[in-house]
C-alpha cells in the first residue's frame, strides 16, 4: 500500500469502528539516529533524520469527555475519562498515545474541560527495531490533539509533551532526541539537536545527490528485554559525571578524559569516554556535511560503532556482523543505531551496491545461525503532518 493508501484506509477503519468519519489524518514518521548515542540524557549532540515510515492517526473529537484508542497493532482498545486519566491507569499500547492526552493536562491544558476523542492508529514503522515507532505514535497524536484542542504549541513543545508521556505514562526513561526528529524531521536533512539547549538546526544530507543511500539491517533481535542495560548506562553516566563534579558529561571534552581516568573505575571510563568521544563525532558530522558532504562522514560512522561496541557495551554479535559484513560489501560507512542490545544496524551505502550489501549480510547471518534480517533503505523524510 502506498502512503496515501494507508491514511485513505485509516480513516475508513475510524468510520468503521466509531460509526461517524474522523476529522481528520495525522502522521508522524519513525526515526533514524544517524549518529549521537546515548548522548541525549548527557545533554549531548544527536543528529537523526524523520524516515519514509510513518504511524497515521485518524481522530475525531467526541462531545463528552472519554478518550477511547484503537490499532490495527492490536485488538485491545482502551477507553479513559480525560478528567481522570494519569500514568497509574494506563498500560500496553494505549499508554502512549493516552499519555500524550496526560502529557497535554501536565503542559496546563484542562483535560476535564476538554472535548474527548477517538483515533484510530495504522503503522508501517517496524515496532522494537529501534526505529522509535513509540515517537511516530506520539507524534501523530500530539500533533492532532494540538490542532483540534487549538492548542497552538509550537513543535520543540510538543517533542517534549511526547518525552513526558513516554517518560511518565509508559515508564522509558528516554530522552528527547525521537520525538524532536519526529516532530521536527525536513525531507533530505538530518535534526542536529542540542539536548542542553534543545536548539535545533536543519543540517543537509544530500544522500540521493552523492549517489548514496541509507540501508537499514533490522536485526530482528528486540531491544524490549534492554531495559536493565539502558538504566545501567545512565547510572554510569551519572556517576561518571558526579566523579568529574560536573552536571552531566556534556560539560567534559576529549581533553579531560586523562583526568576521568584517574577519578573512576574503568568501566565508568569506557562509558564516559563513549559519551564524550561520540559528542565530538556528531559536531565532526555536521561539520564534514557542510562543508565536504556525505561522502565525508563514512569513517566517523564506523569509529561511532567501535565505540559502542568496545566502550559502552550495547551492541550484540549480530549487530556487530552486520557492520562488518555491509562495510565488506562496499558502505561507505556502517553503525548500530538506537539505543542497543539490538534492533538496526544502518549502513550509508553507494545505491549501486545496495543489492550487494543486502545478500553479503543476509548470506552471513544465514550462516552465523541468526534470524533472518530485514533489509530495506530509508529515505530523509518530512516529520509530522496532518494528511488531510
Ligand atoms: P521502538 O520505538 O524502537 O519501535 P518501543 O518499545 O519504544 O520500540 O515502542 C514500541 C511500542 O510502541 C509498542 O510495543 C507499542 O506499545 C507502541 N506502538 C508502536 N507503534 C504502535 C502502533 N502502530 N499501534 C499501537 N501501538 C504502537
Ligand atoms: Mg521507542
């Protein structure tokens, strides 16, 4: 189905479902970090881009005050009274975009004097590949919910209502880099995102004109179980931090990492030097867009994997040999992606040797005895919007 054919179905399900059409289409699209990991809750650098996979919300306010939520991800549909709805009573899916609806009441606005809604949700994000489907559902609801509710919040304020929700109402202790590429994301450019400031700036990509093309190698291998290993990392952070008596390791440079050597353990060294070494990649990233193009960046993506491979510890065997093995097959460049312990790889790869680059990895994993990857390229899209 193309795009188009997914939101026209999605708004016939609303109609379906709810007896009455929907007011409207919103989409928000999932995200690719092309490179700053684990640097967002260290106030650090993040530089993704919004990809051509994107969730759709057909919504239509109602005349009371519930808020009732479906999806074709799932039979379970939740309903909540807006007045009384809070991270205690939401669980599974539902929490997210009935999180967003809280998220909203803790940003001032009066949830008990609010219309309430129906949407119905359709996705082609793979979920748990570590292409934030959980920021494109936010997305496109936040995004609906301001334009119905007339809210007119700008969209650096509805990335942090989506952080909110996510953070609070599902309990992921992310940061904000998803839900600003979601909300954010402009066909062809990447989001270089300060996560201290939360200032952003459109950087150029320039893929398609250099002849390149971005290959995702989902490894089918779900970071759901990661939870544990996500909240250690912060915790090392923190305490790396607290060891060098700075806020957060935003605050430390390459320079001063002979001095975090002696002030910590080495493990709590190897996670801060992933954090400060990948902060200096992304700024070398944007620098390296602008002033040589994408061509440039192939060697700061491969030493941002060996990073988190060797330092911060988050990548997995099949991670590793998808790496590997794309790099093998002619990518200019090749990372993990995401918050680790699996999900996708991405490989910046001459669009000649896409085909090349698929059946190498495919090949490899056949024979390392892993899942099968899903492999498939991403194109730089615009964020969220509303369809119709
Ligand atoms: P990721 O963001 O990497 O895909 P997460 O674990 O952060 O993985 O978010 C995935 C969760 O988001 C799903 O388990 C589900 O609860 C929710 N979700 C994502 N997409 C949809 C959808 N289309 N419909 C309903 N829930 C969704
Ligand atoms: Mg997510």
């Amino acid at each position: 189905m193309t795009h188009d054919d997914i939101a026209t179905q999605a708004a016939a399900d609303f109609q379906a479902q709810f007896g009455r059409p929907a007011d409207g289409v919103w989409s928000a699209p999932g995200r690719v970090n092309l490179i700053g990991e684990h640097t967002d809750y260290n106030e650090g650098f993040v530089l993704p881009f919004a990809i051509d996979r994107r969730t759709w919300a057909a919504v239509g306010l109602r005349d009371d005050n519930t808020a009732r939520v479906t999806s074709t991800f799932s039979d379970d549909e939740a309903e909540v009274e807006l007045a009384t709805v809070g991270p205690d009573s939401l669980d599974g899916w539902s929490a997210y975009p009935l999180g967003i609806a809280w998220a909203l009441g803790q940003n001032g606005v009066d949830l008990a004097e609010q219309r309430g809604f129906d949407a119905h949700i359709s996705s082609d994000v793979p979920v748990g590949a570590g292409l934030s489907s959980s920021a494109a559902i936010e997305g496109a609801i936040v995004l609906a919910l301001d334009e119905r509710w007339q809210l007119g919040l700008d969209r650096p304020t509805l990335a942090r209502v989506g952080q909110l929700a996510e953070n609070e109402a599902v309990g992921a202790p992310t940061g904000i880099m998803d839900q600003s590429a979601s909300l954010l994301g402009r066909r062809d450019s990447a989001v270089f995102l300060d996560c201290r400031s939360l200032r952003s700036e459109i950087v150029d990509l320039g893929f398609a004109d250099a002849g390149l093309a971005i290959v995702i190698i989902d490894t089918k291998v779900s970071h759901s179980h990661a939870t544990g290993g996500y909240a250690a990392r912060r915790a090392s952070c923190e305490a790396g931090a607290a060891a060098l008596g700075v806020e957060s390791l935003r605050d430390v440079g390459v320079a001063d990492l002979d001095r975090a050597r002696e002030v910590m353990d080495d493990e709590t060294f190897r996670r801060v030097r992933h954090v400060v070494t990948e902060n200096a990649r992304v700024l070398a990233t944007v620098r390296a867009l602008r002033e040589s193009g994408p061509l440039a960046i192939g060697e700061i993506l491969d030493a941002s994997h060996v990073s988190m491979r060797d330092d911060f510890e988050i990548s997995v065997p099949q991670l590793d040999l998808a790496v590997v093995e794309a790099r093998e097959a002619g990518a200019i460049g090749a990372r993990m992606t995401g918050g680790g312990f699996g999900g996708a790889a991405i490989a910046l790869t001459p669009i000649e040797l896409v085909d090349q680059v698929t059946v190498r990895v495919s090949d490899a994993f056949e024979r390392a005895g892993f899942t099968a990857p899903e492999i498939f390229t991403v194109t730089p899209s615009d964020g969220a919007k509303r369809e119709f």
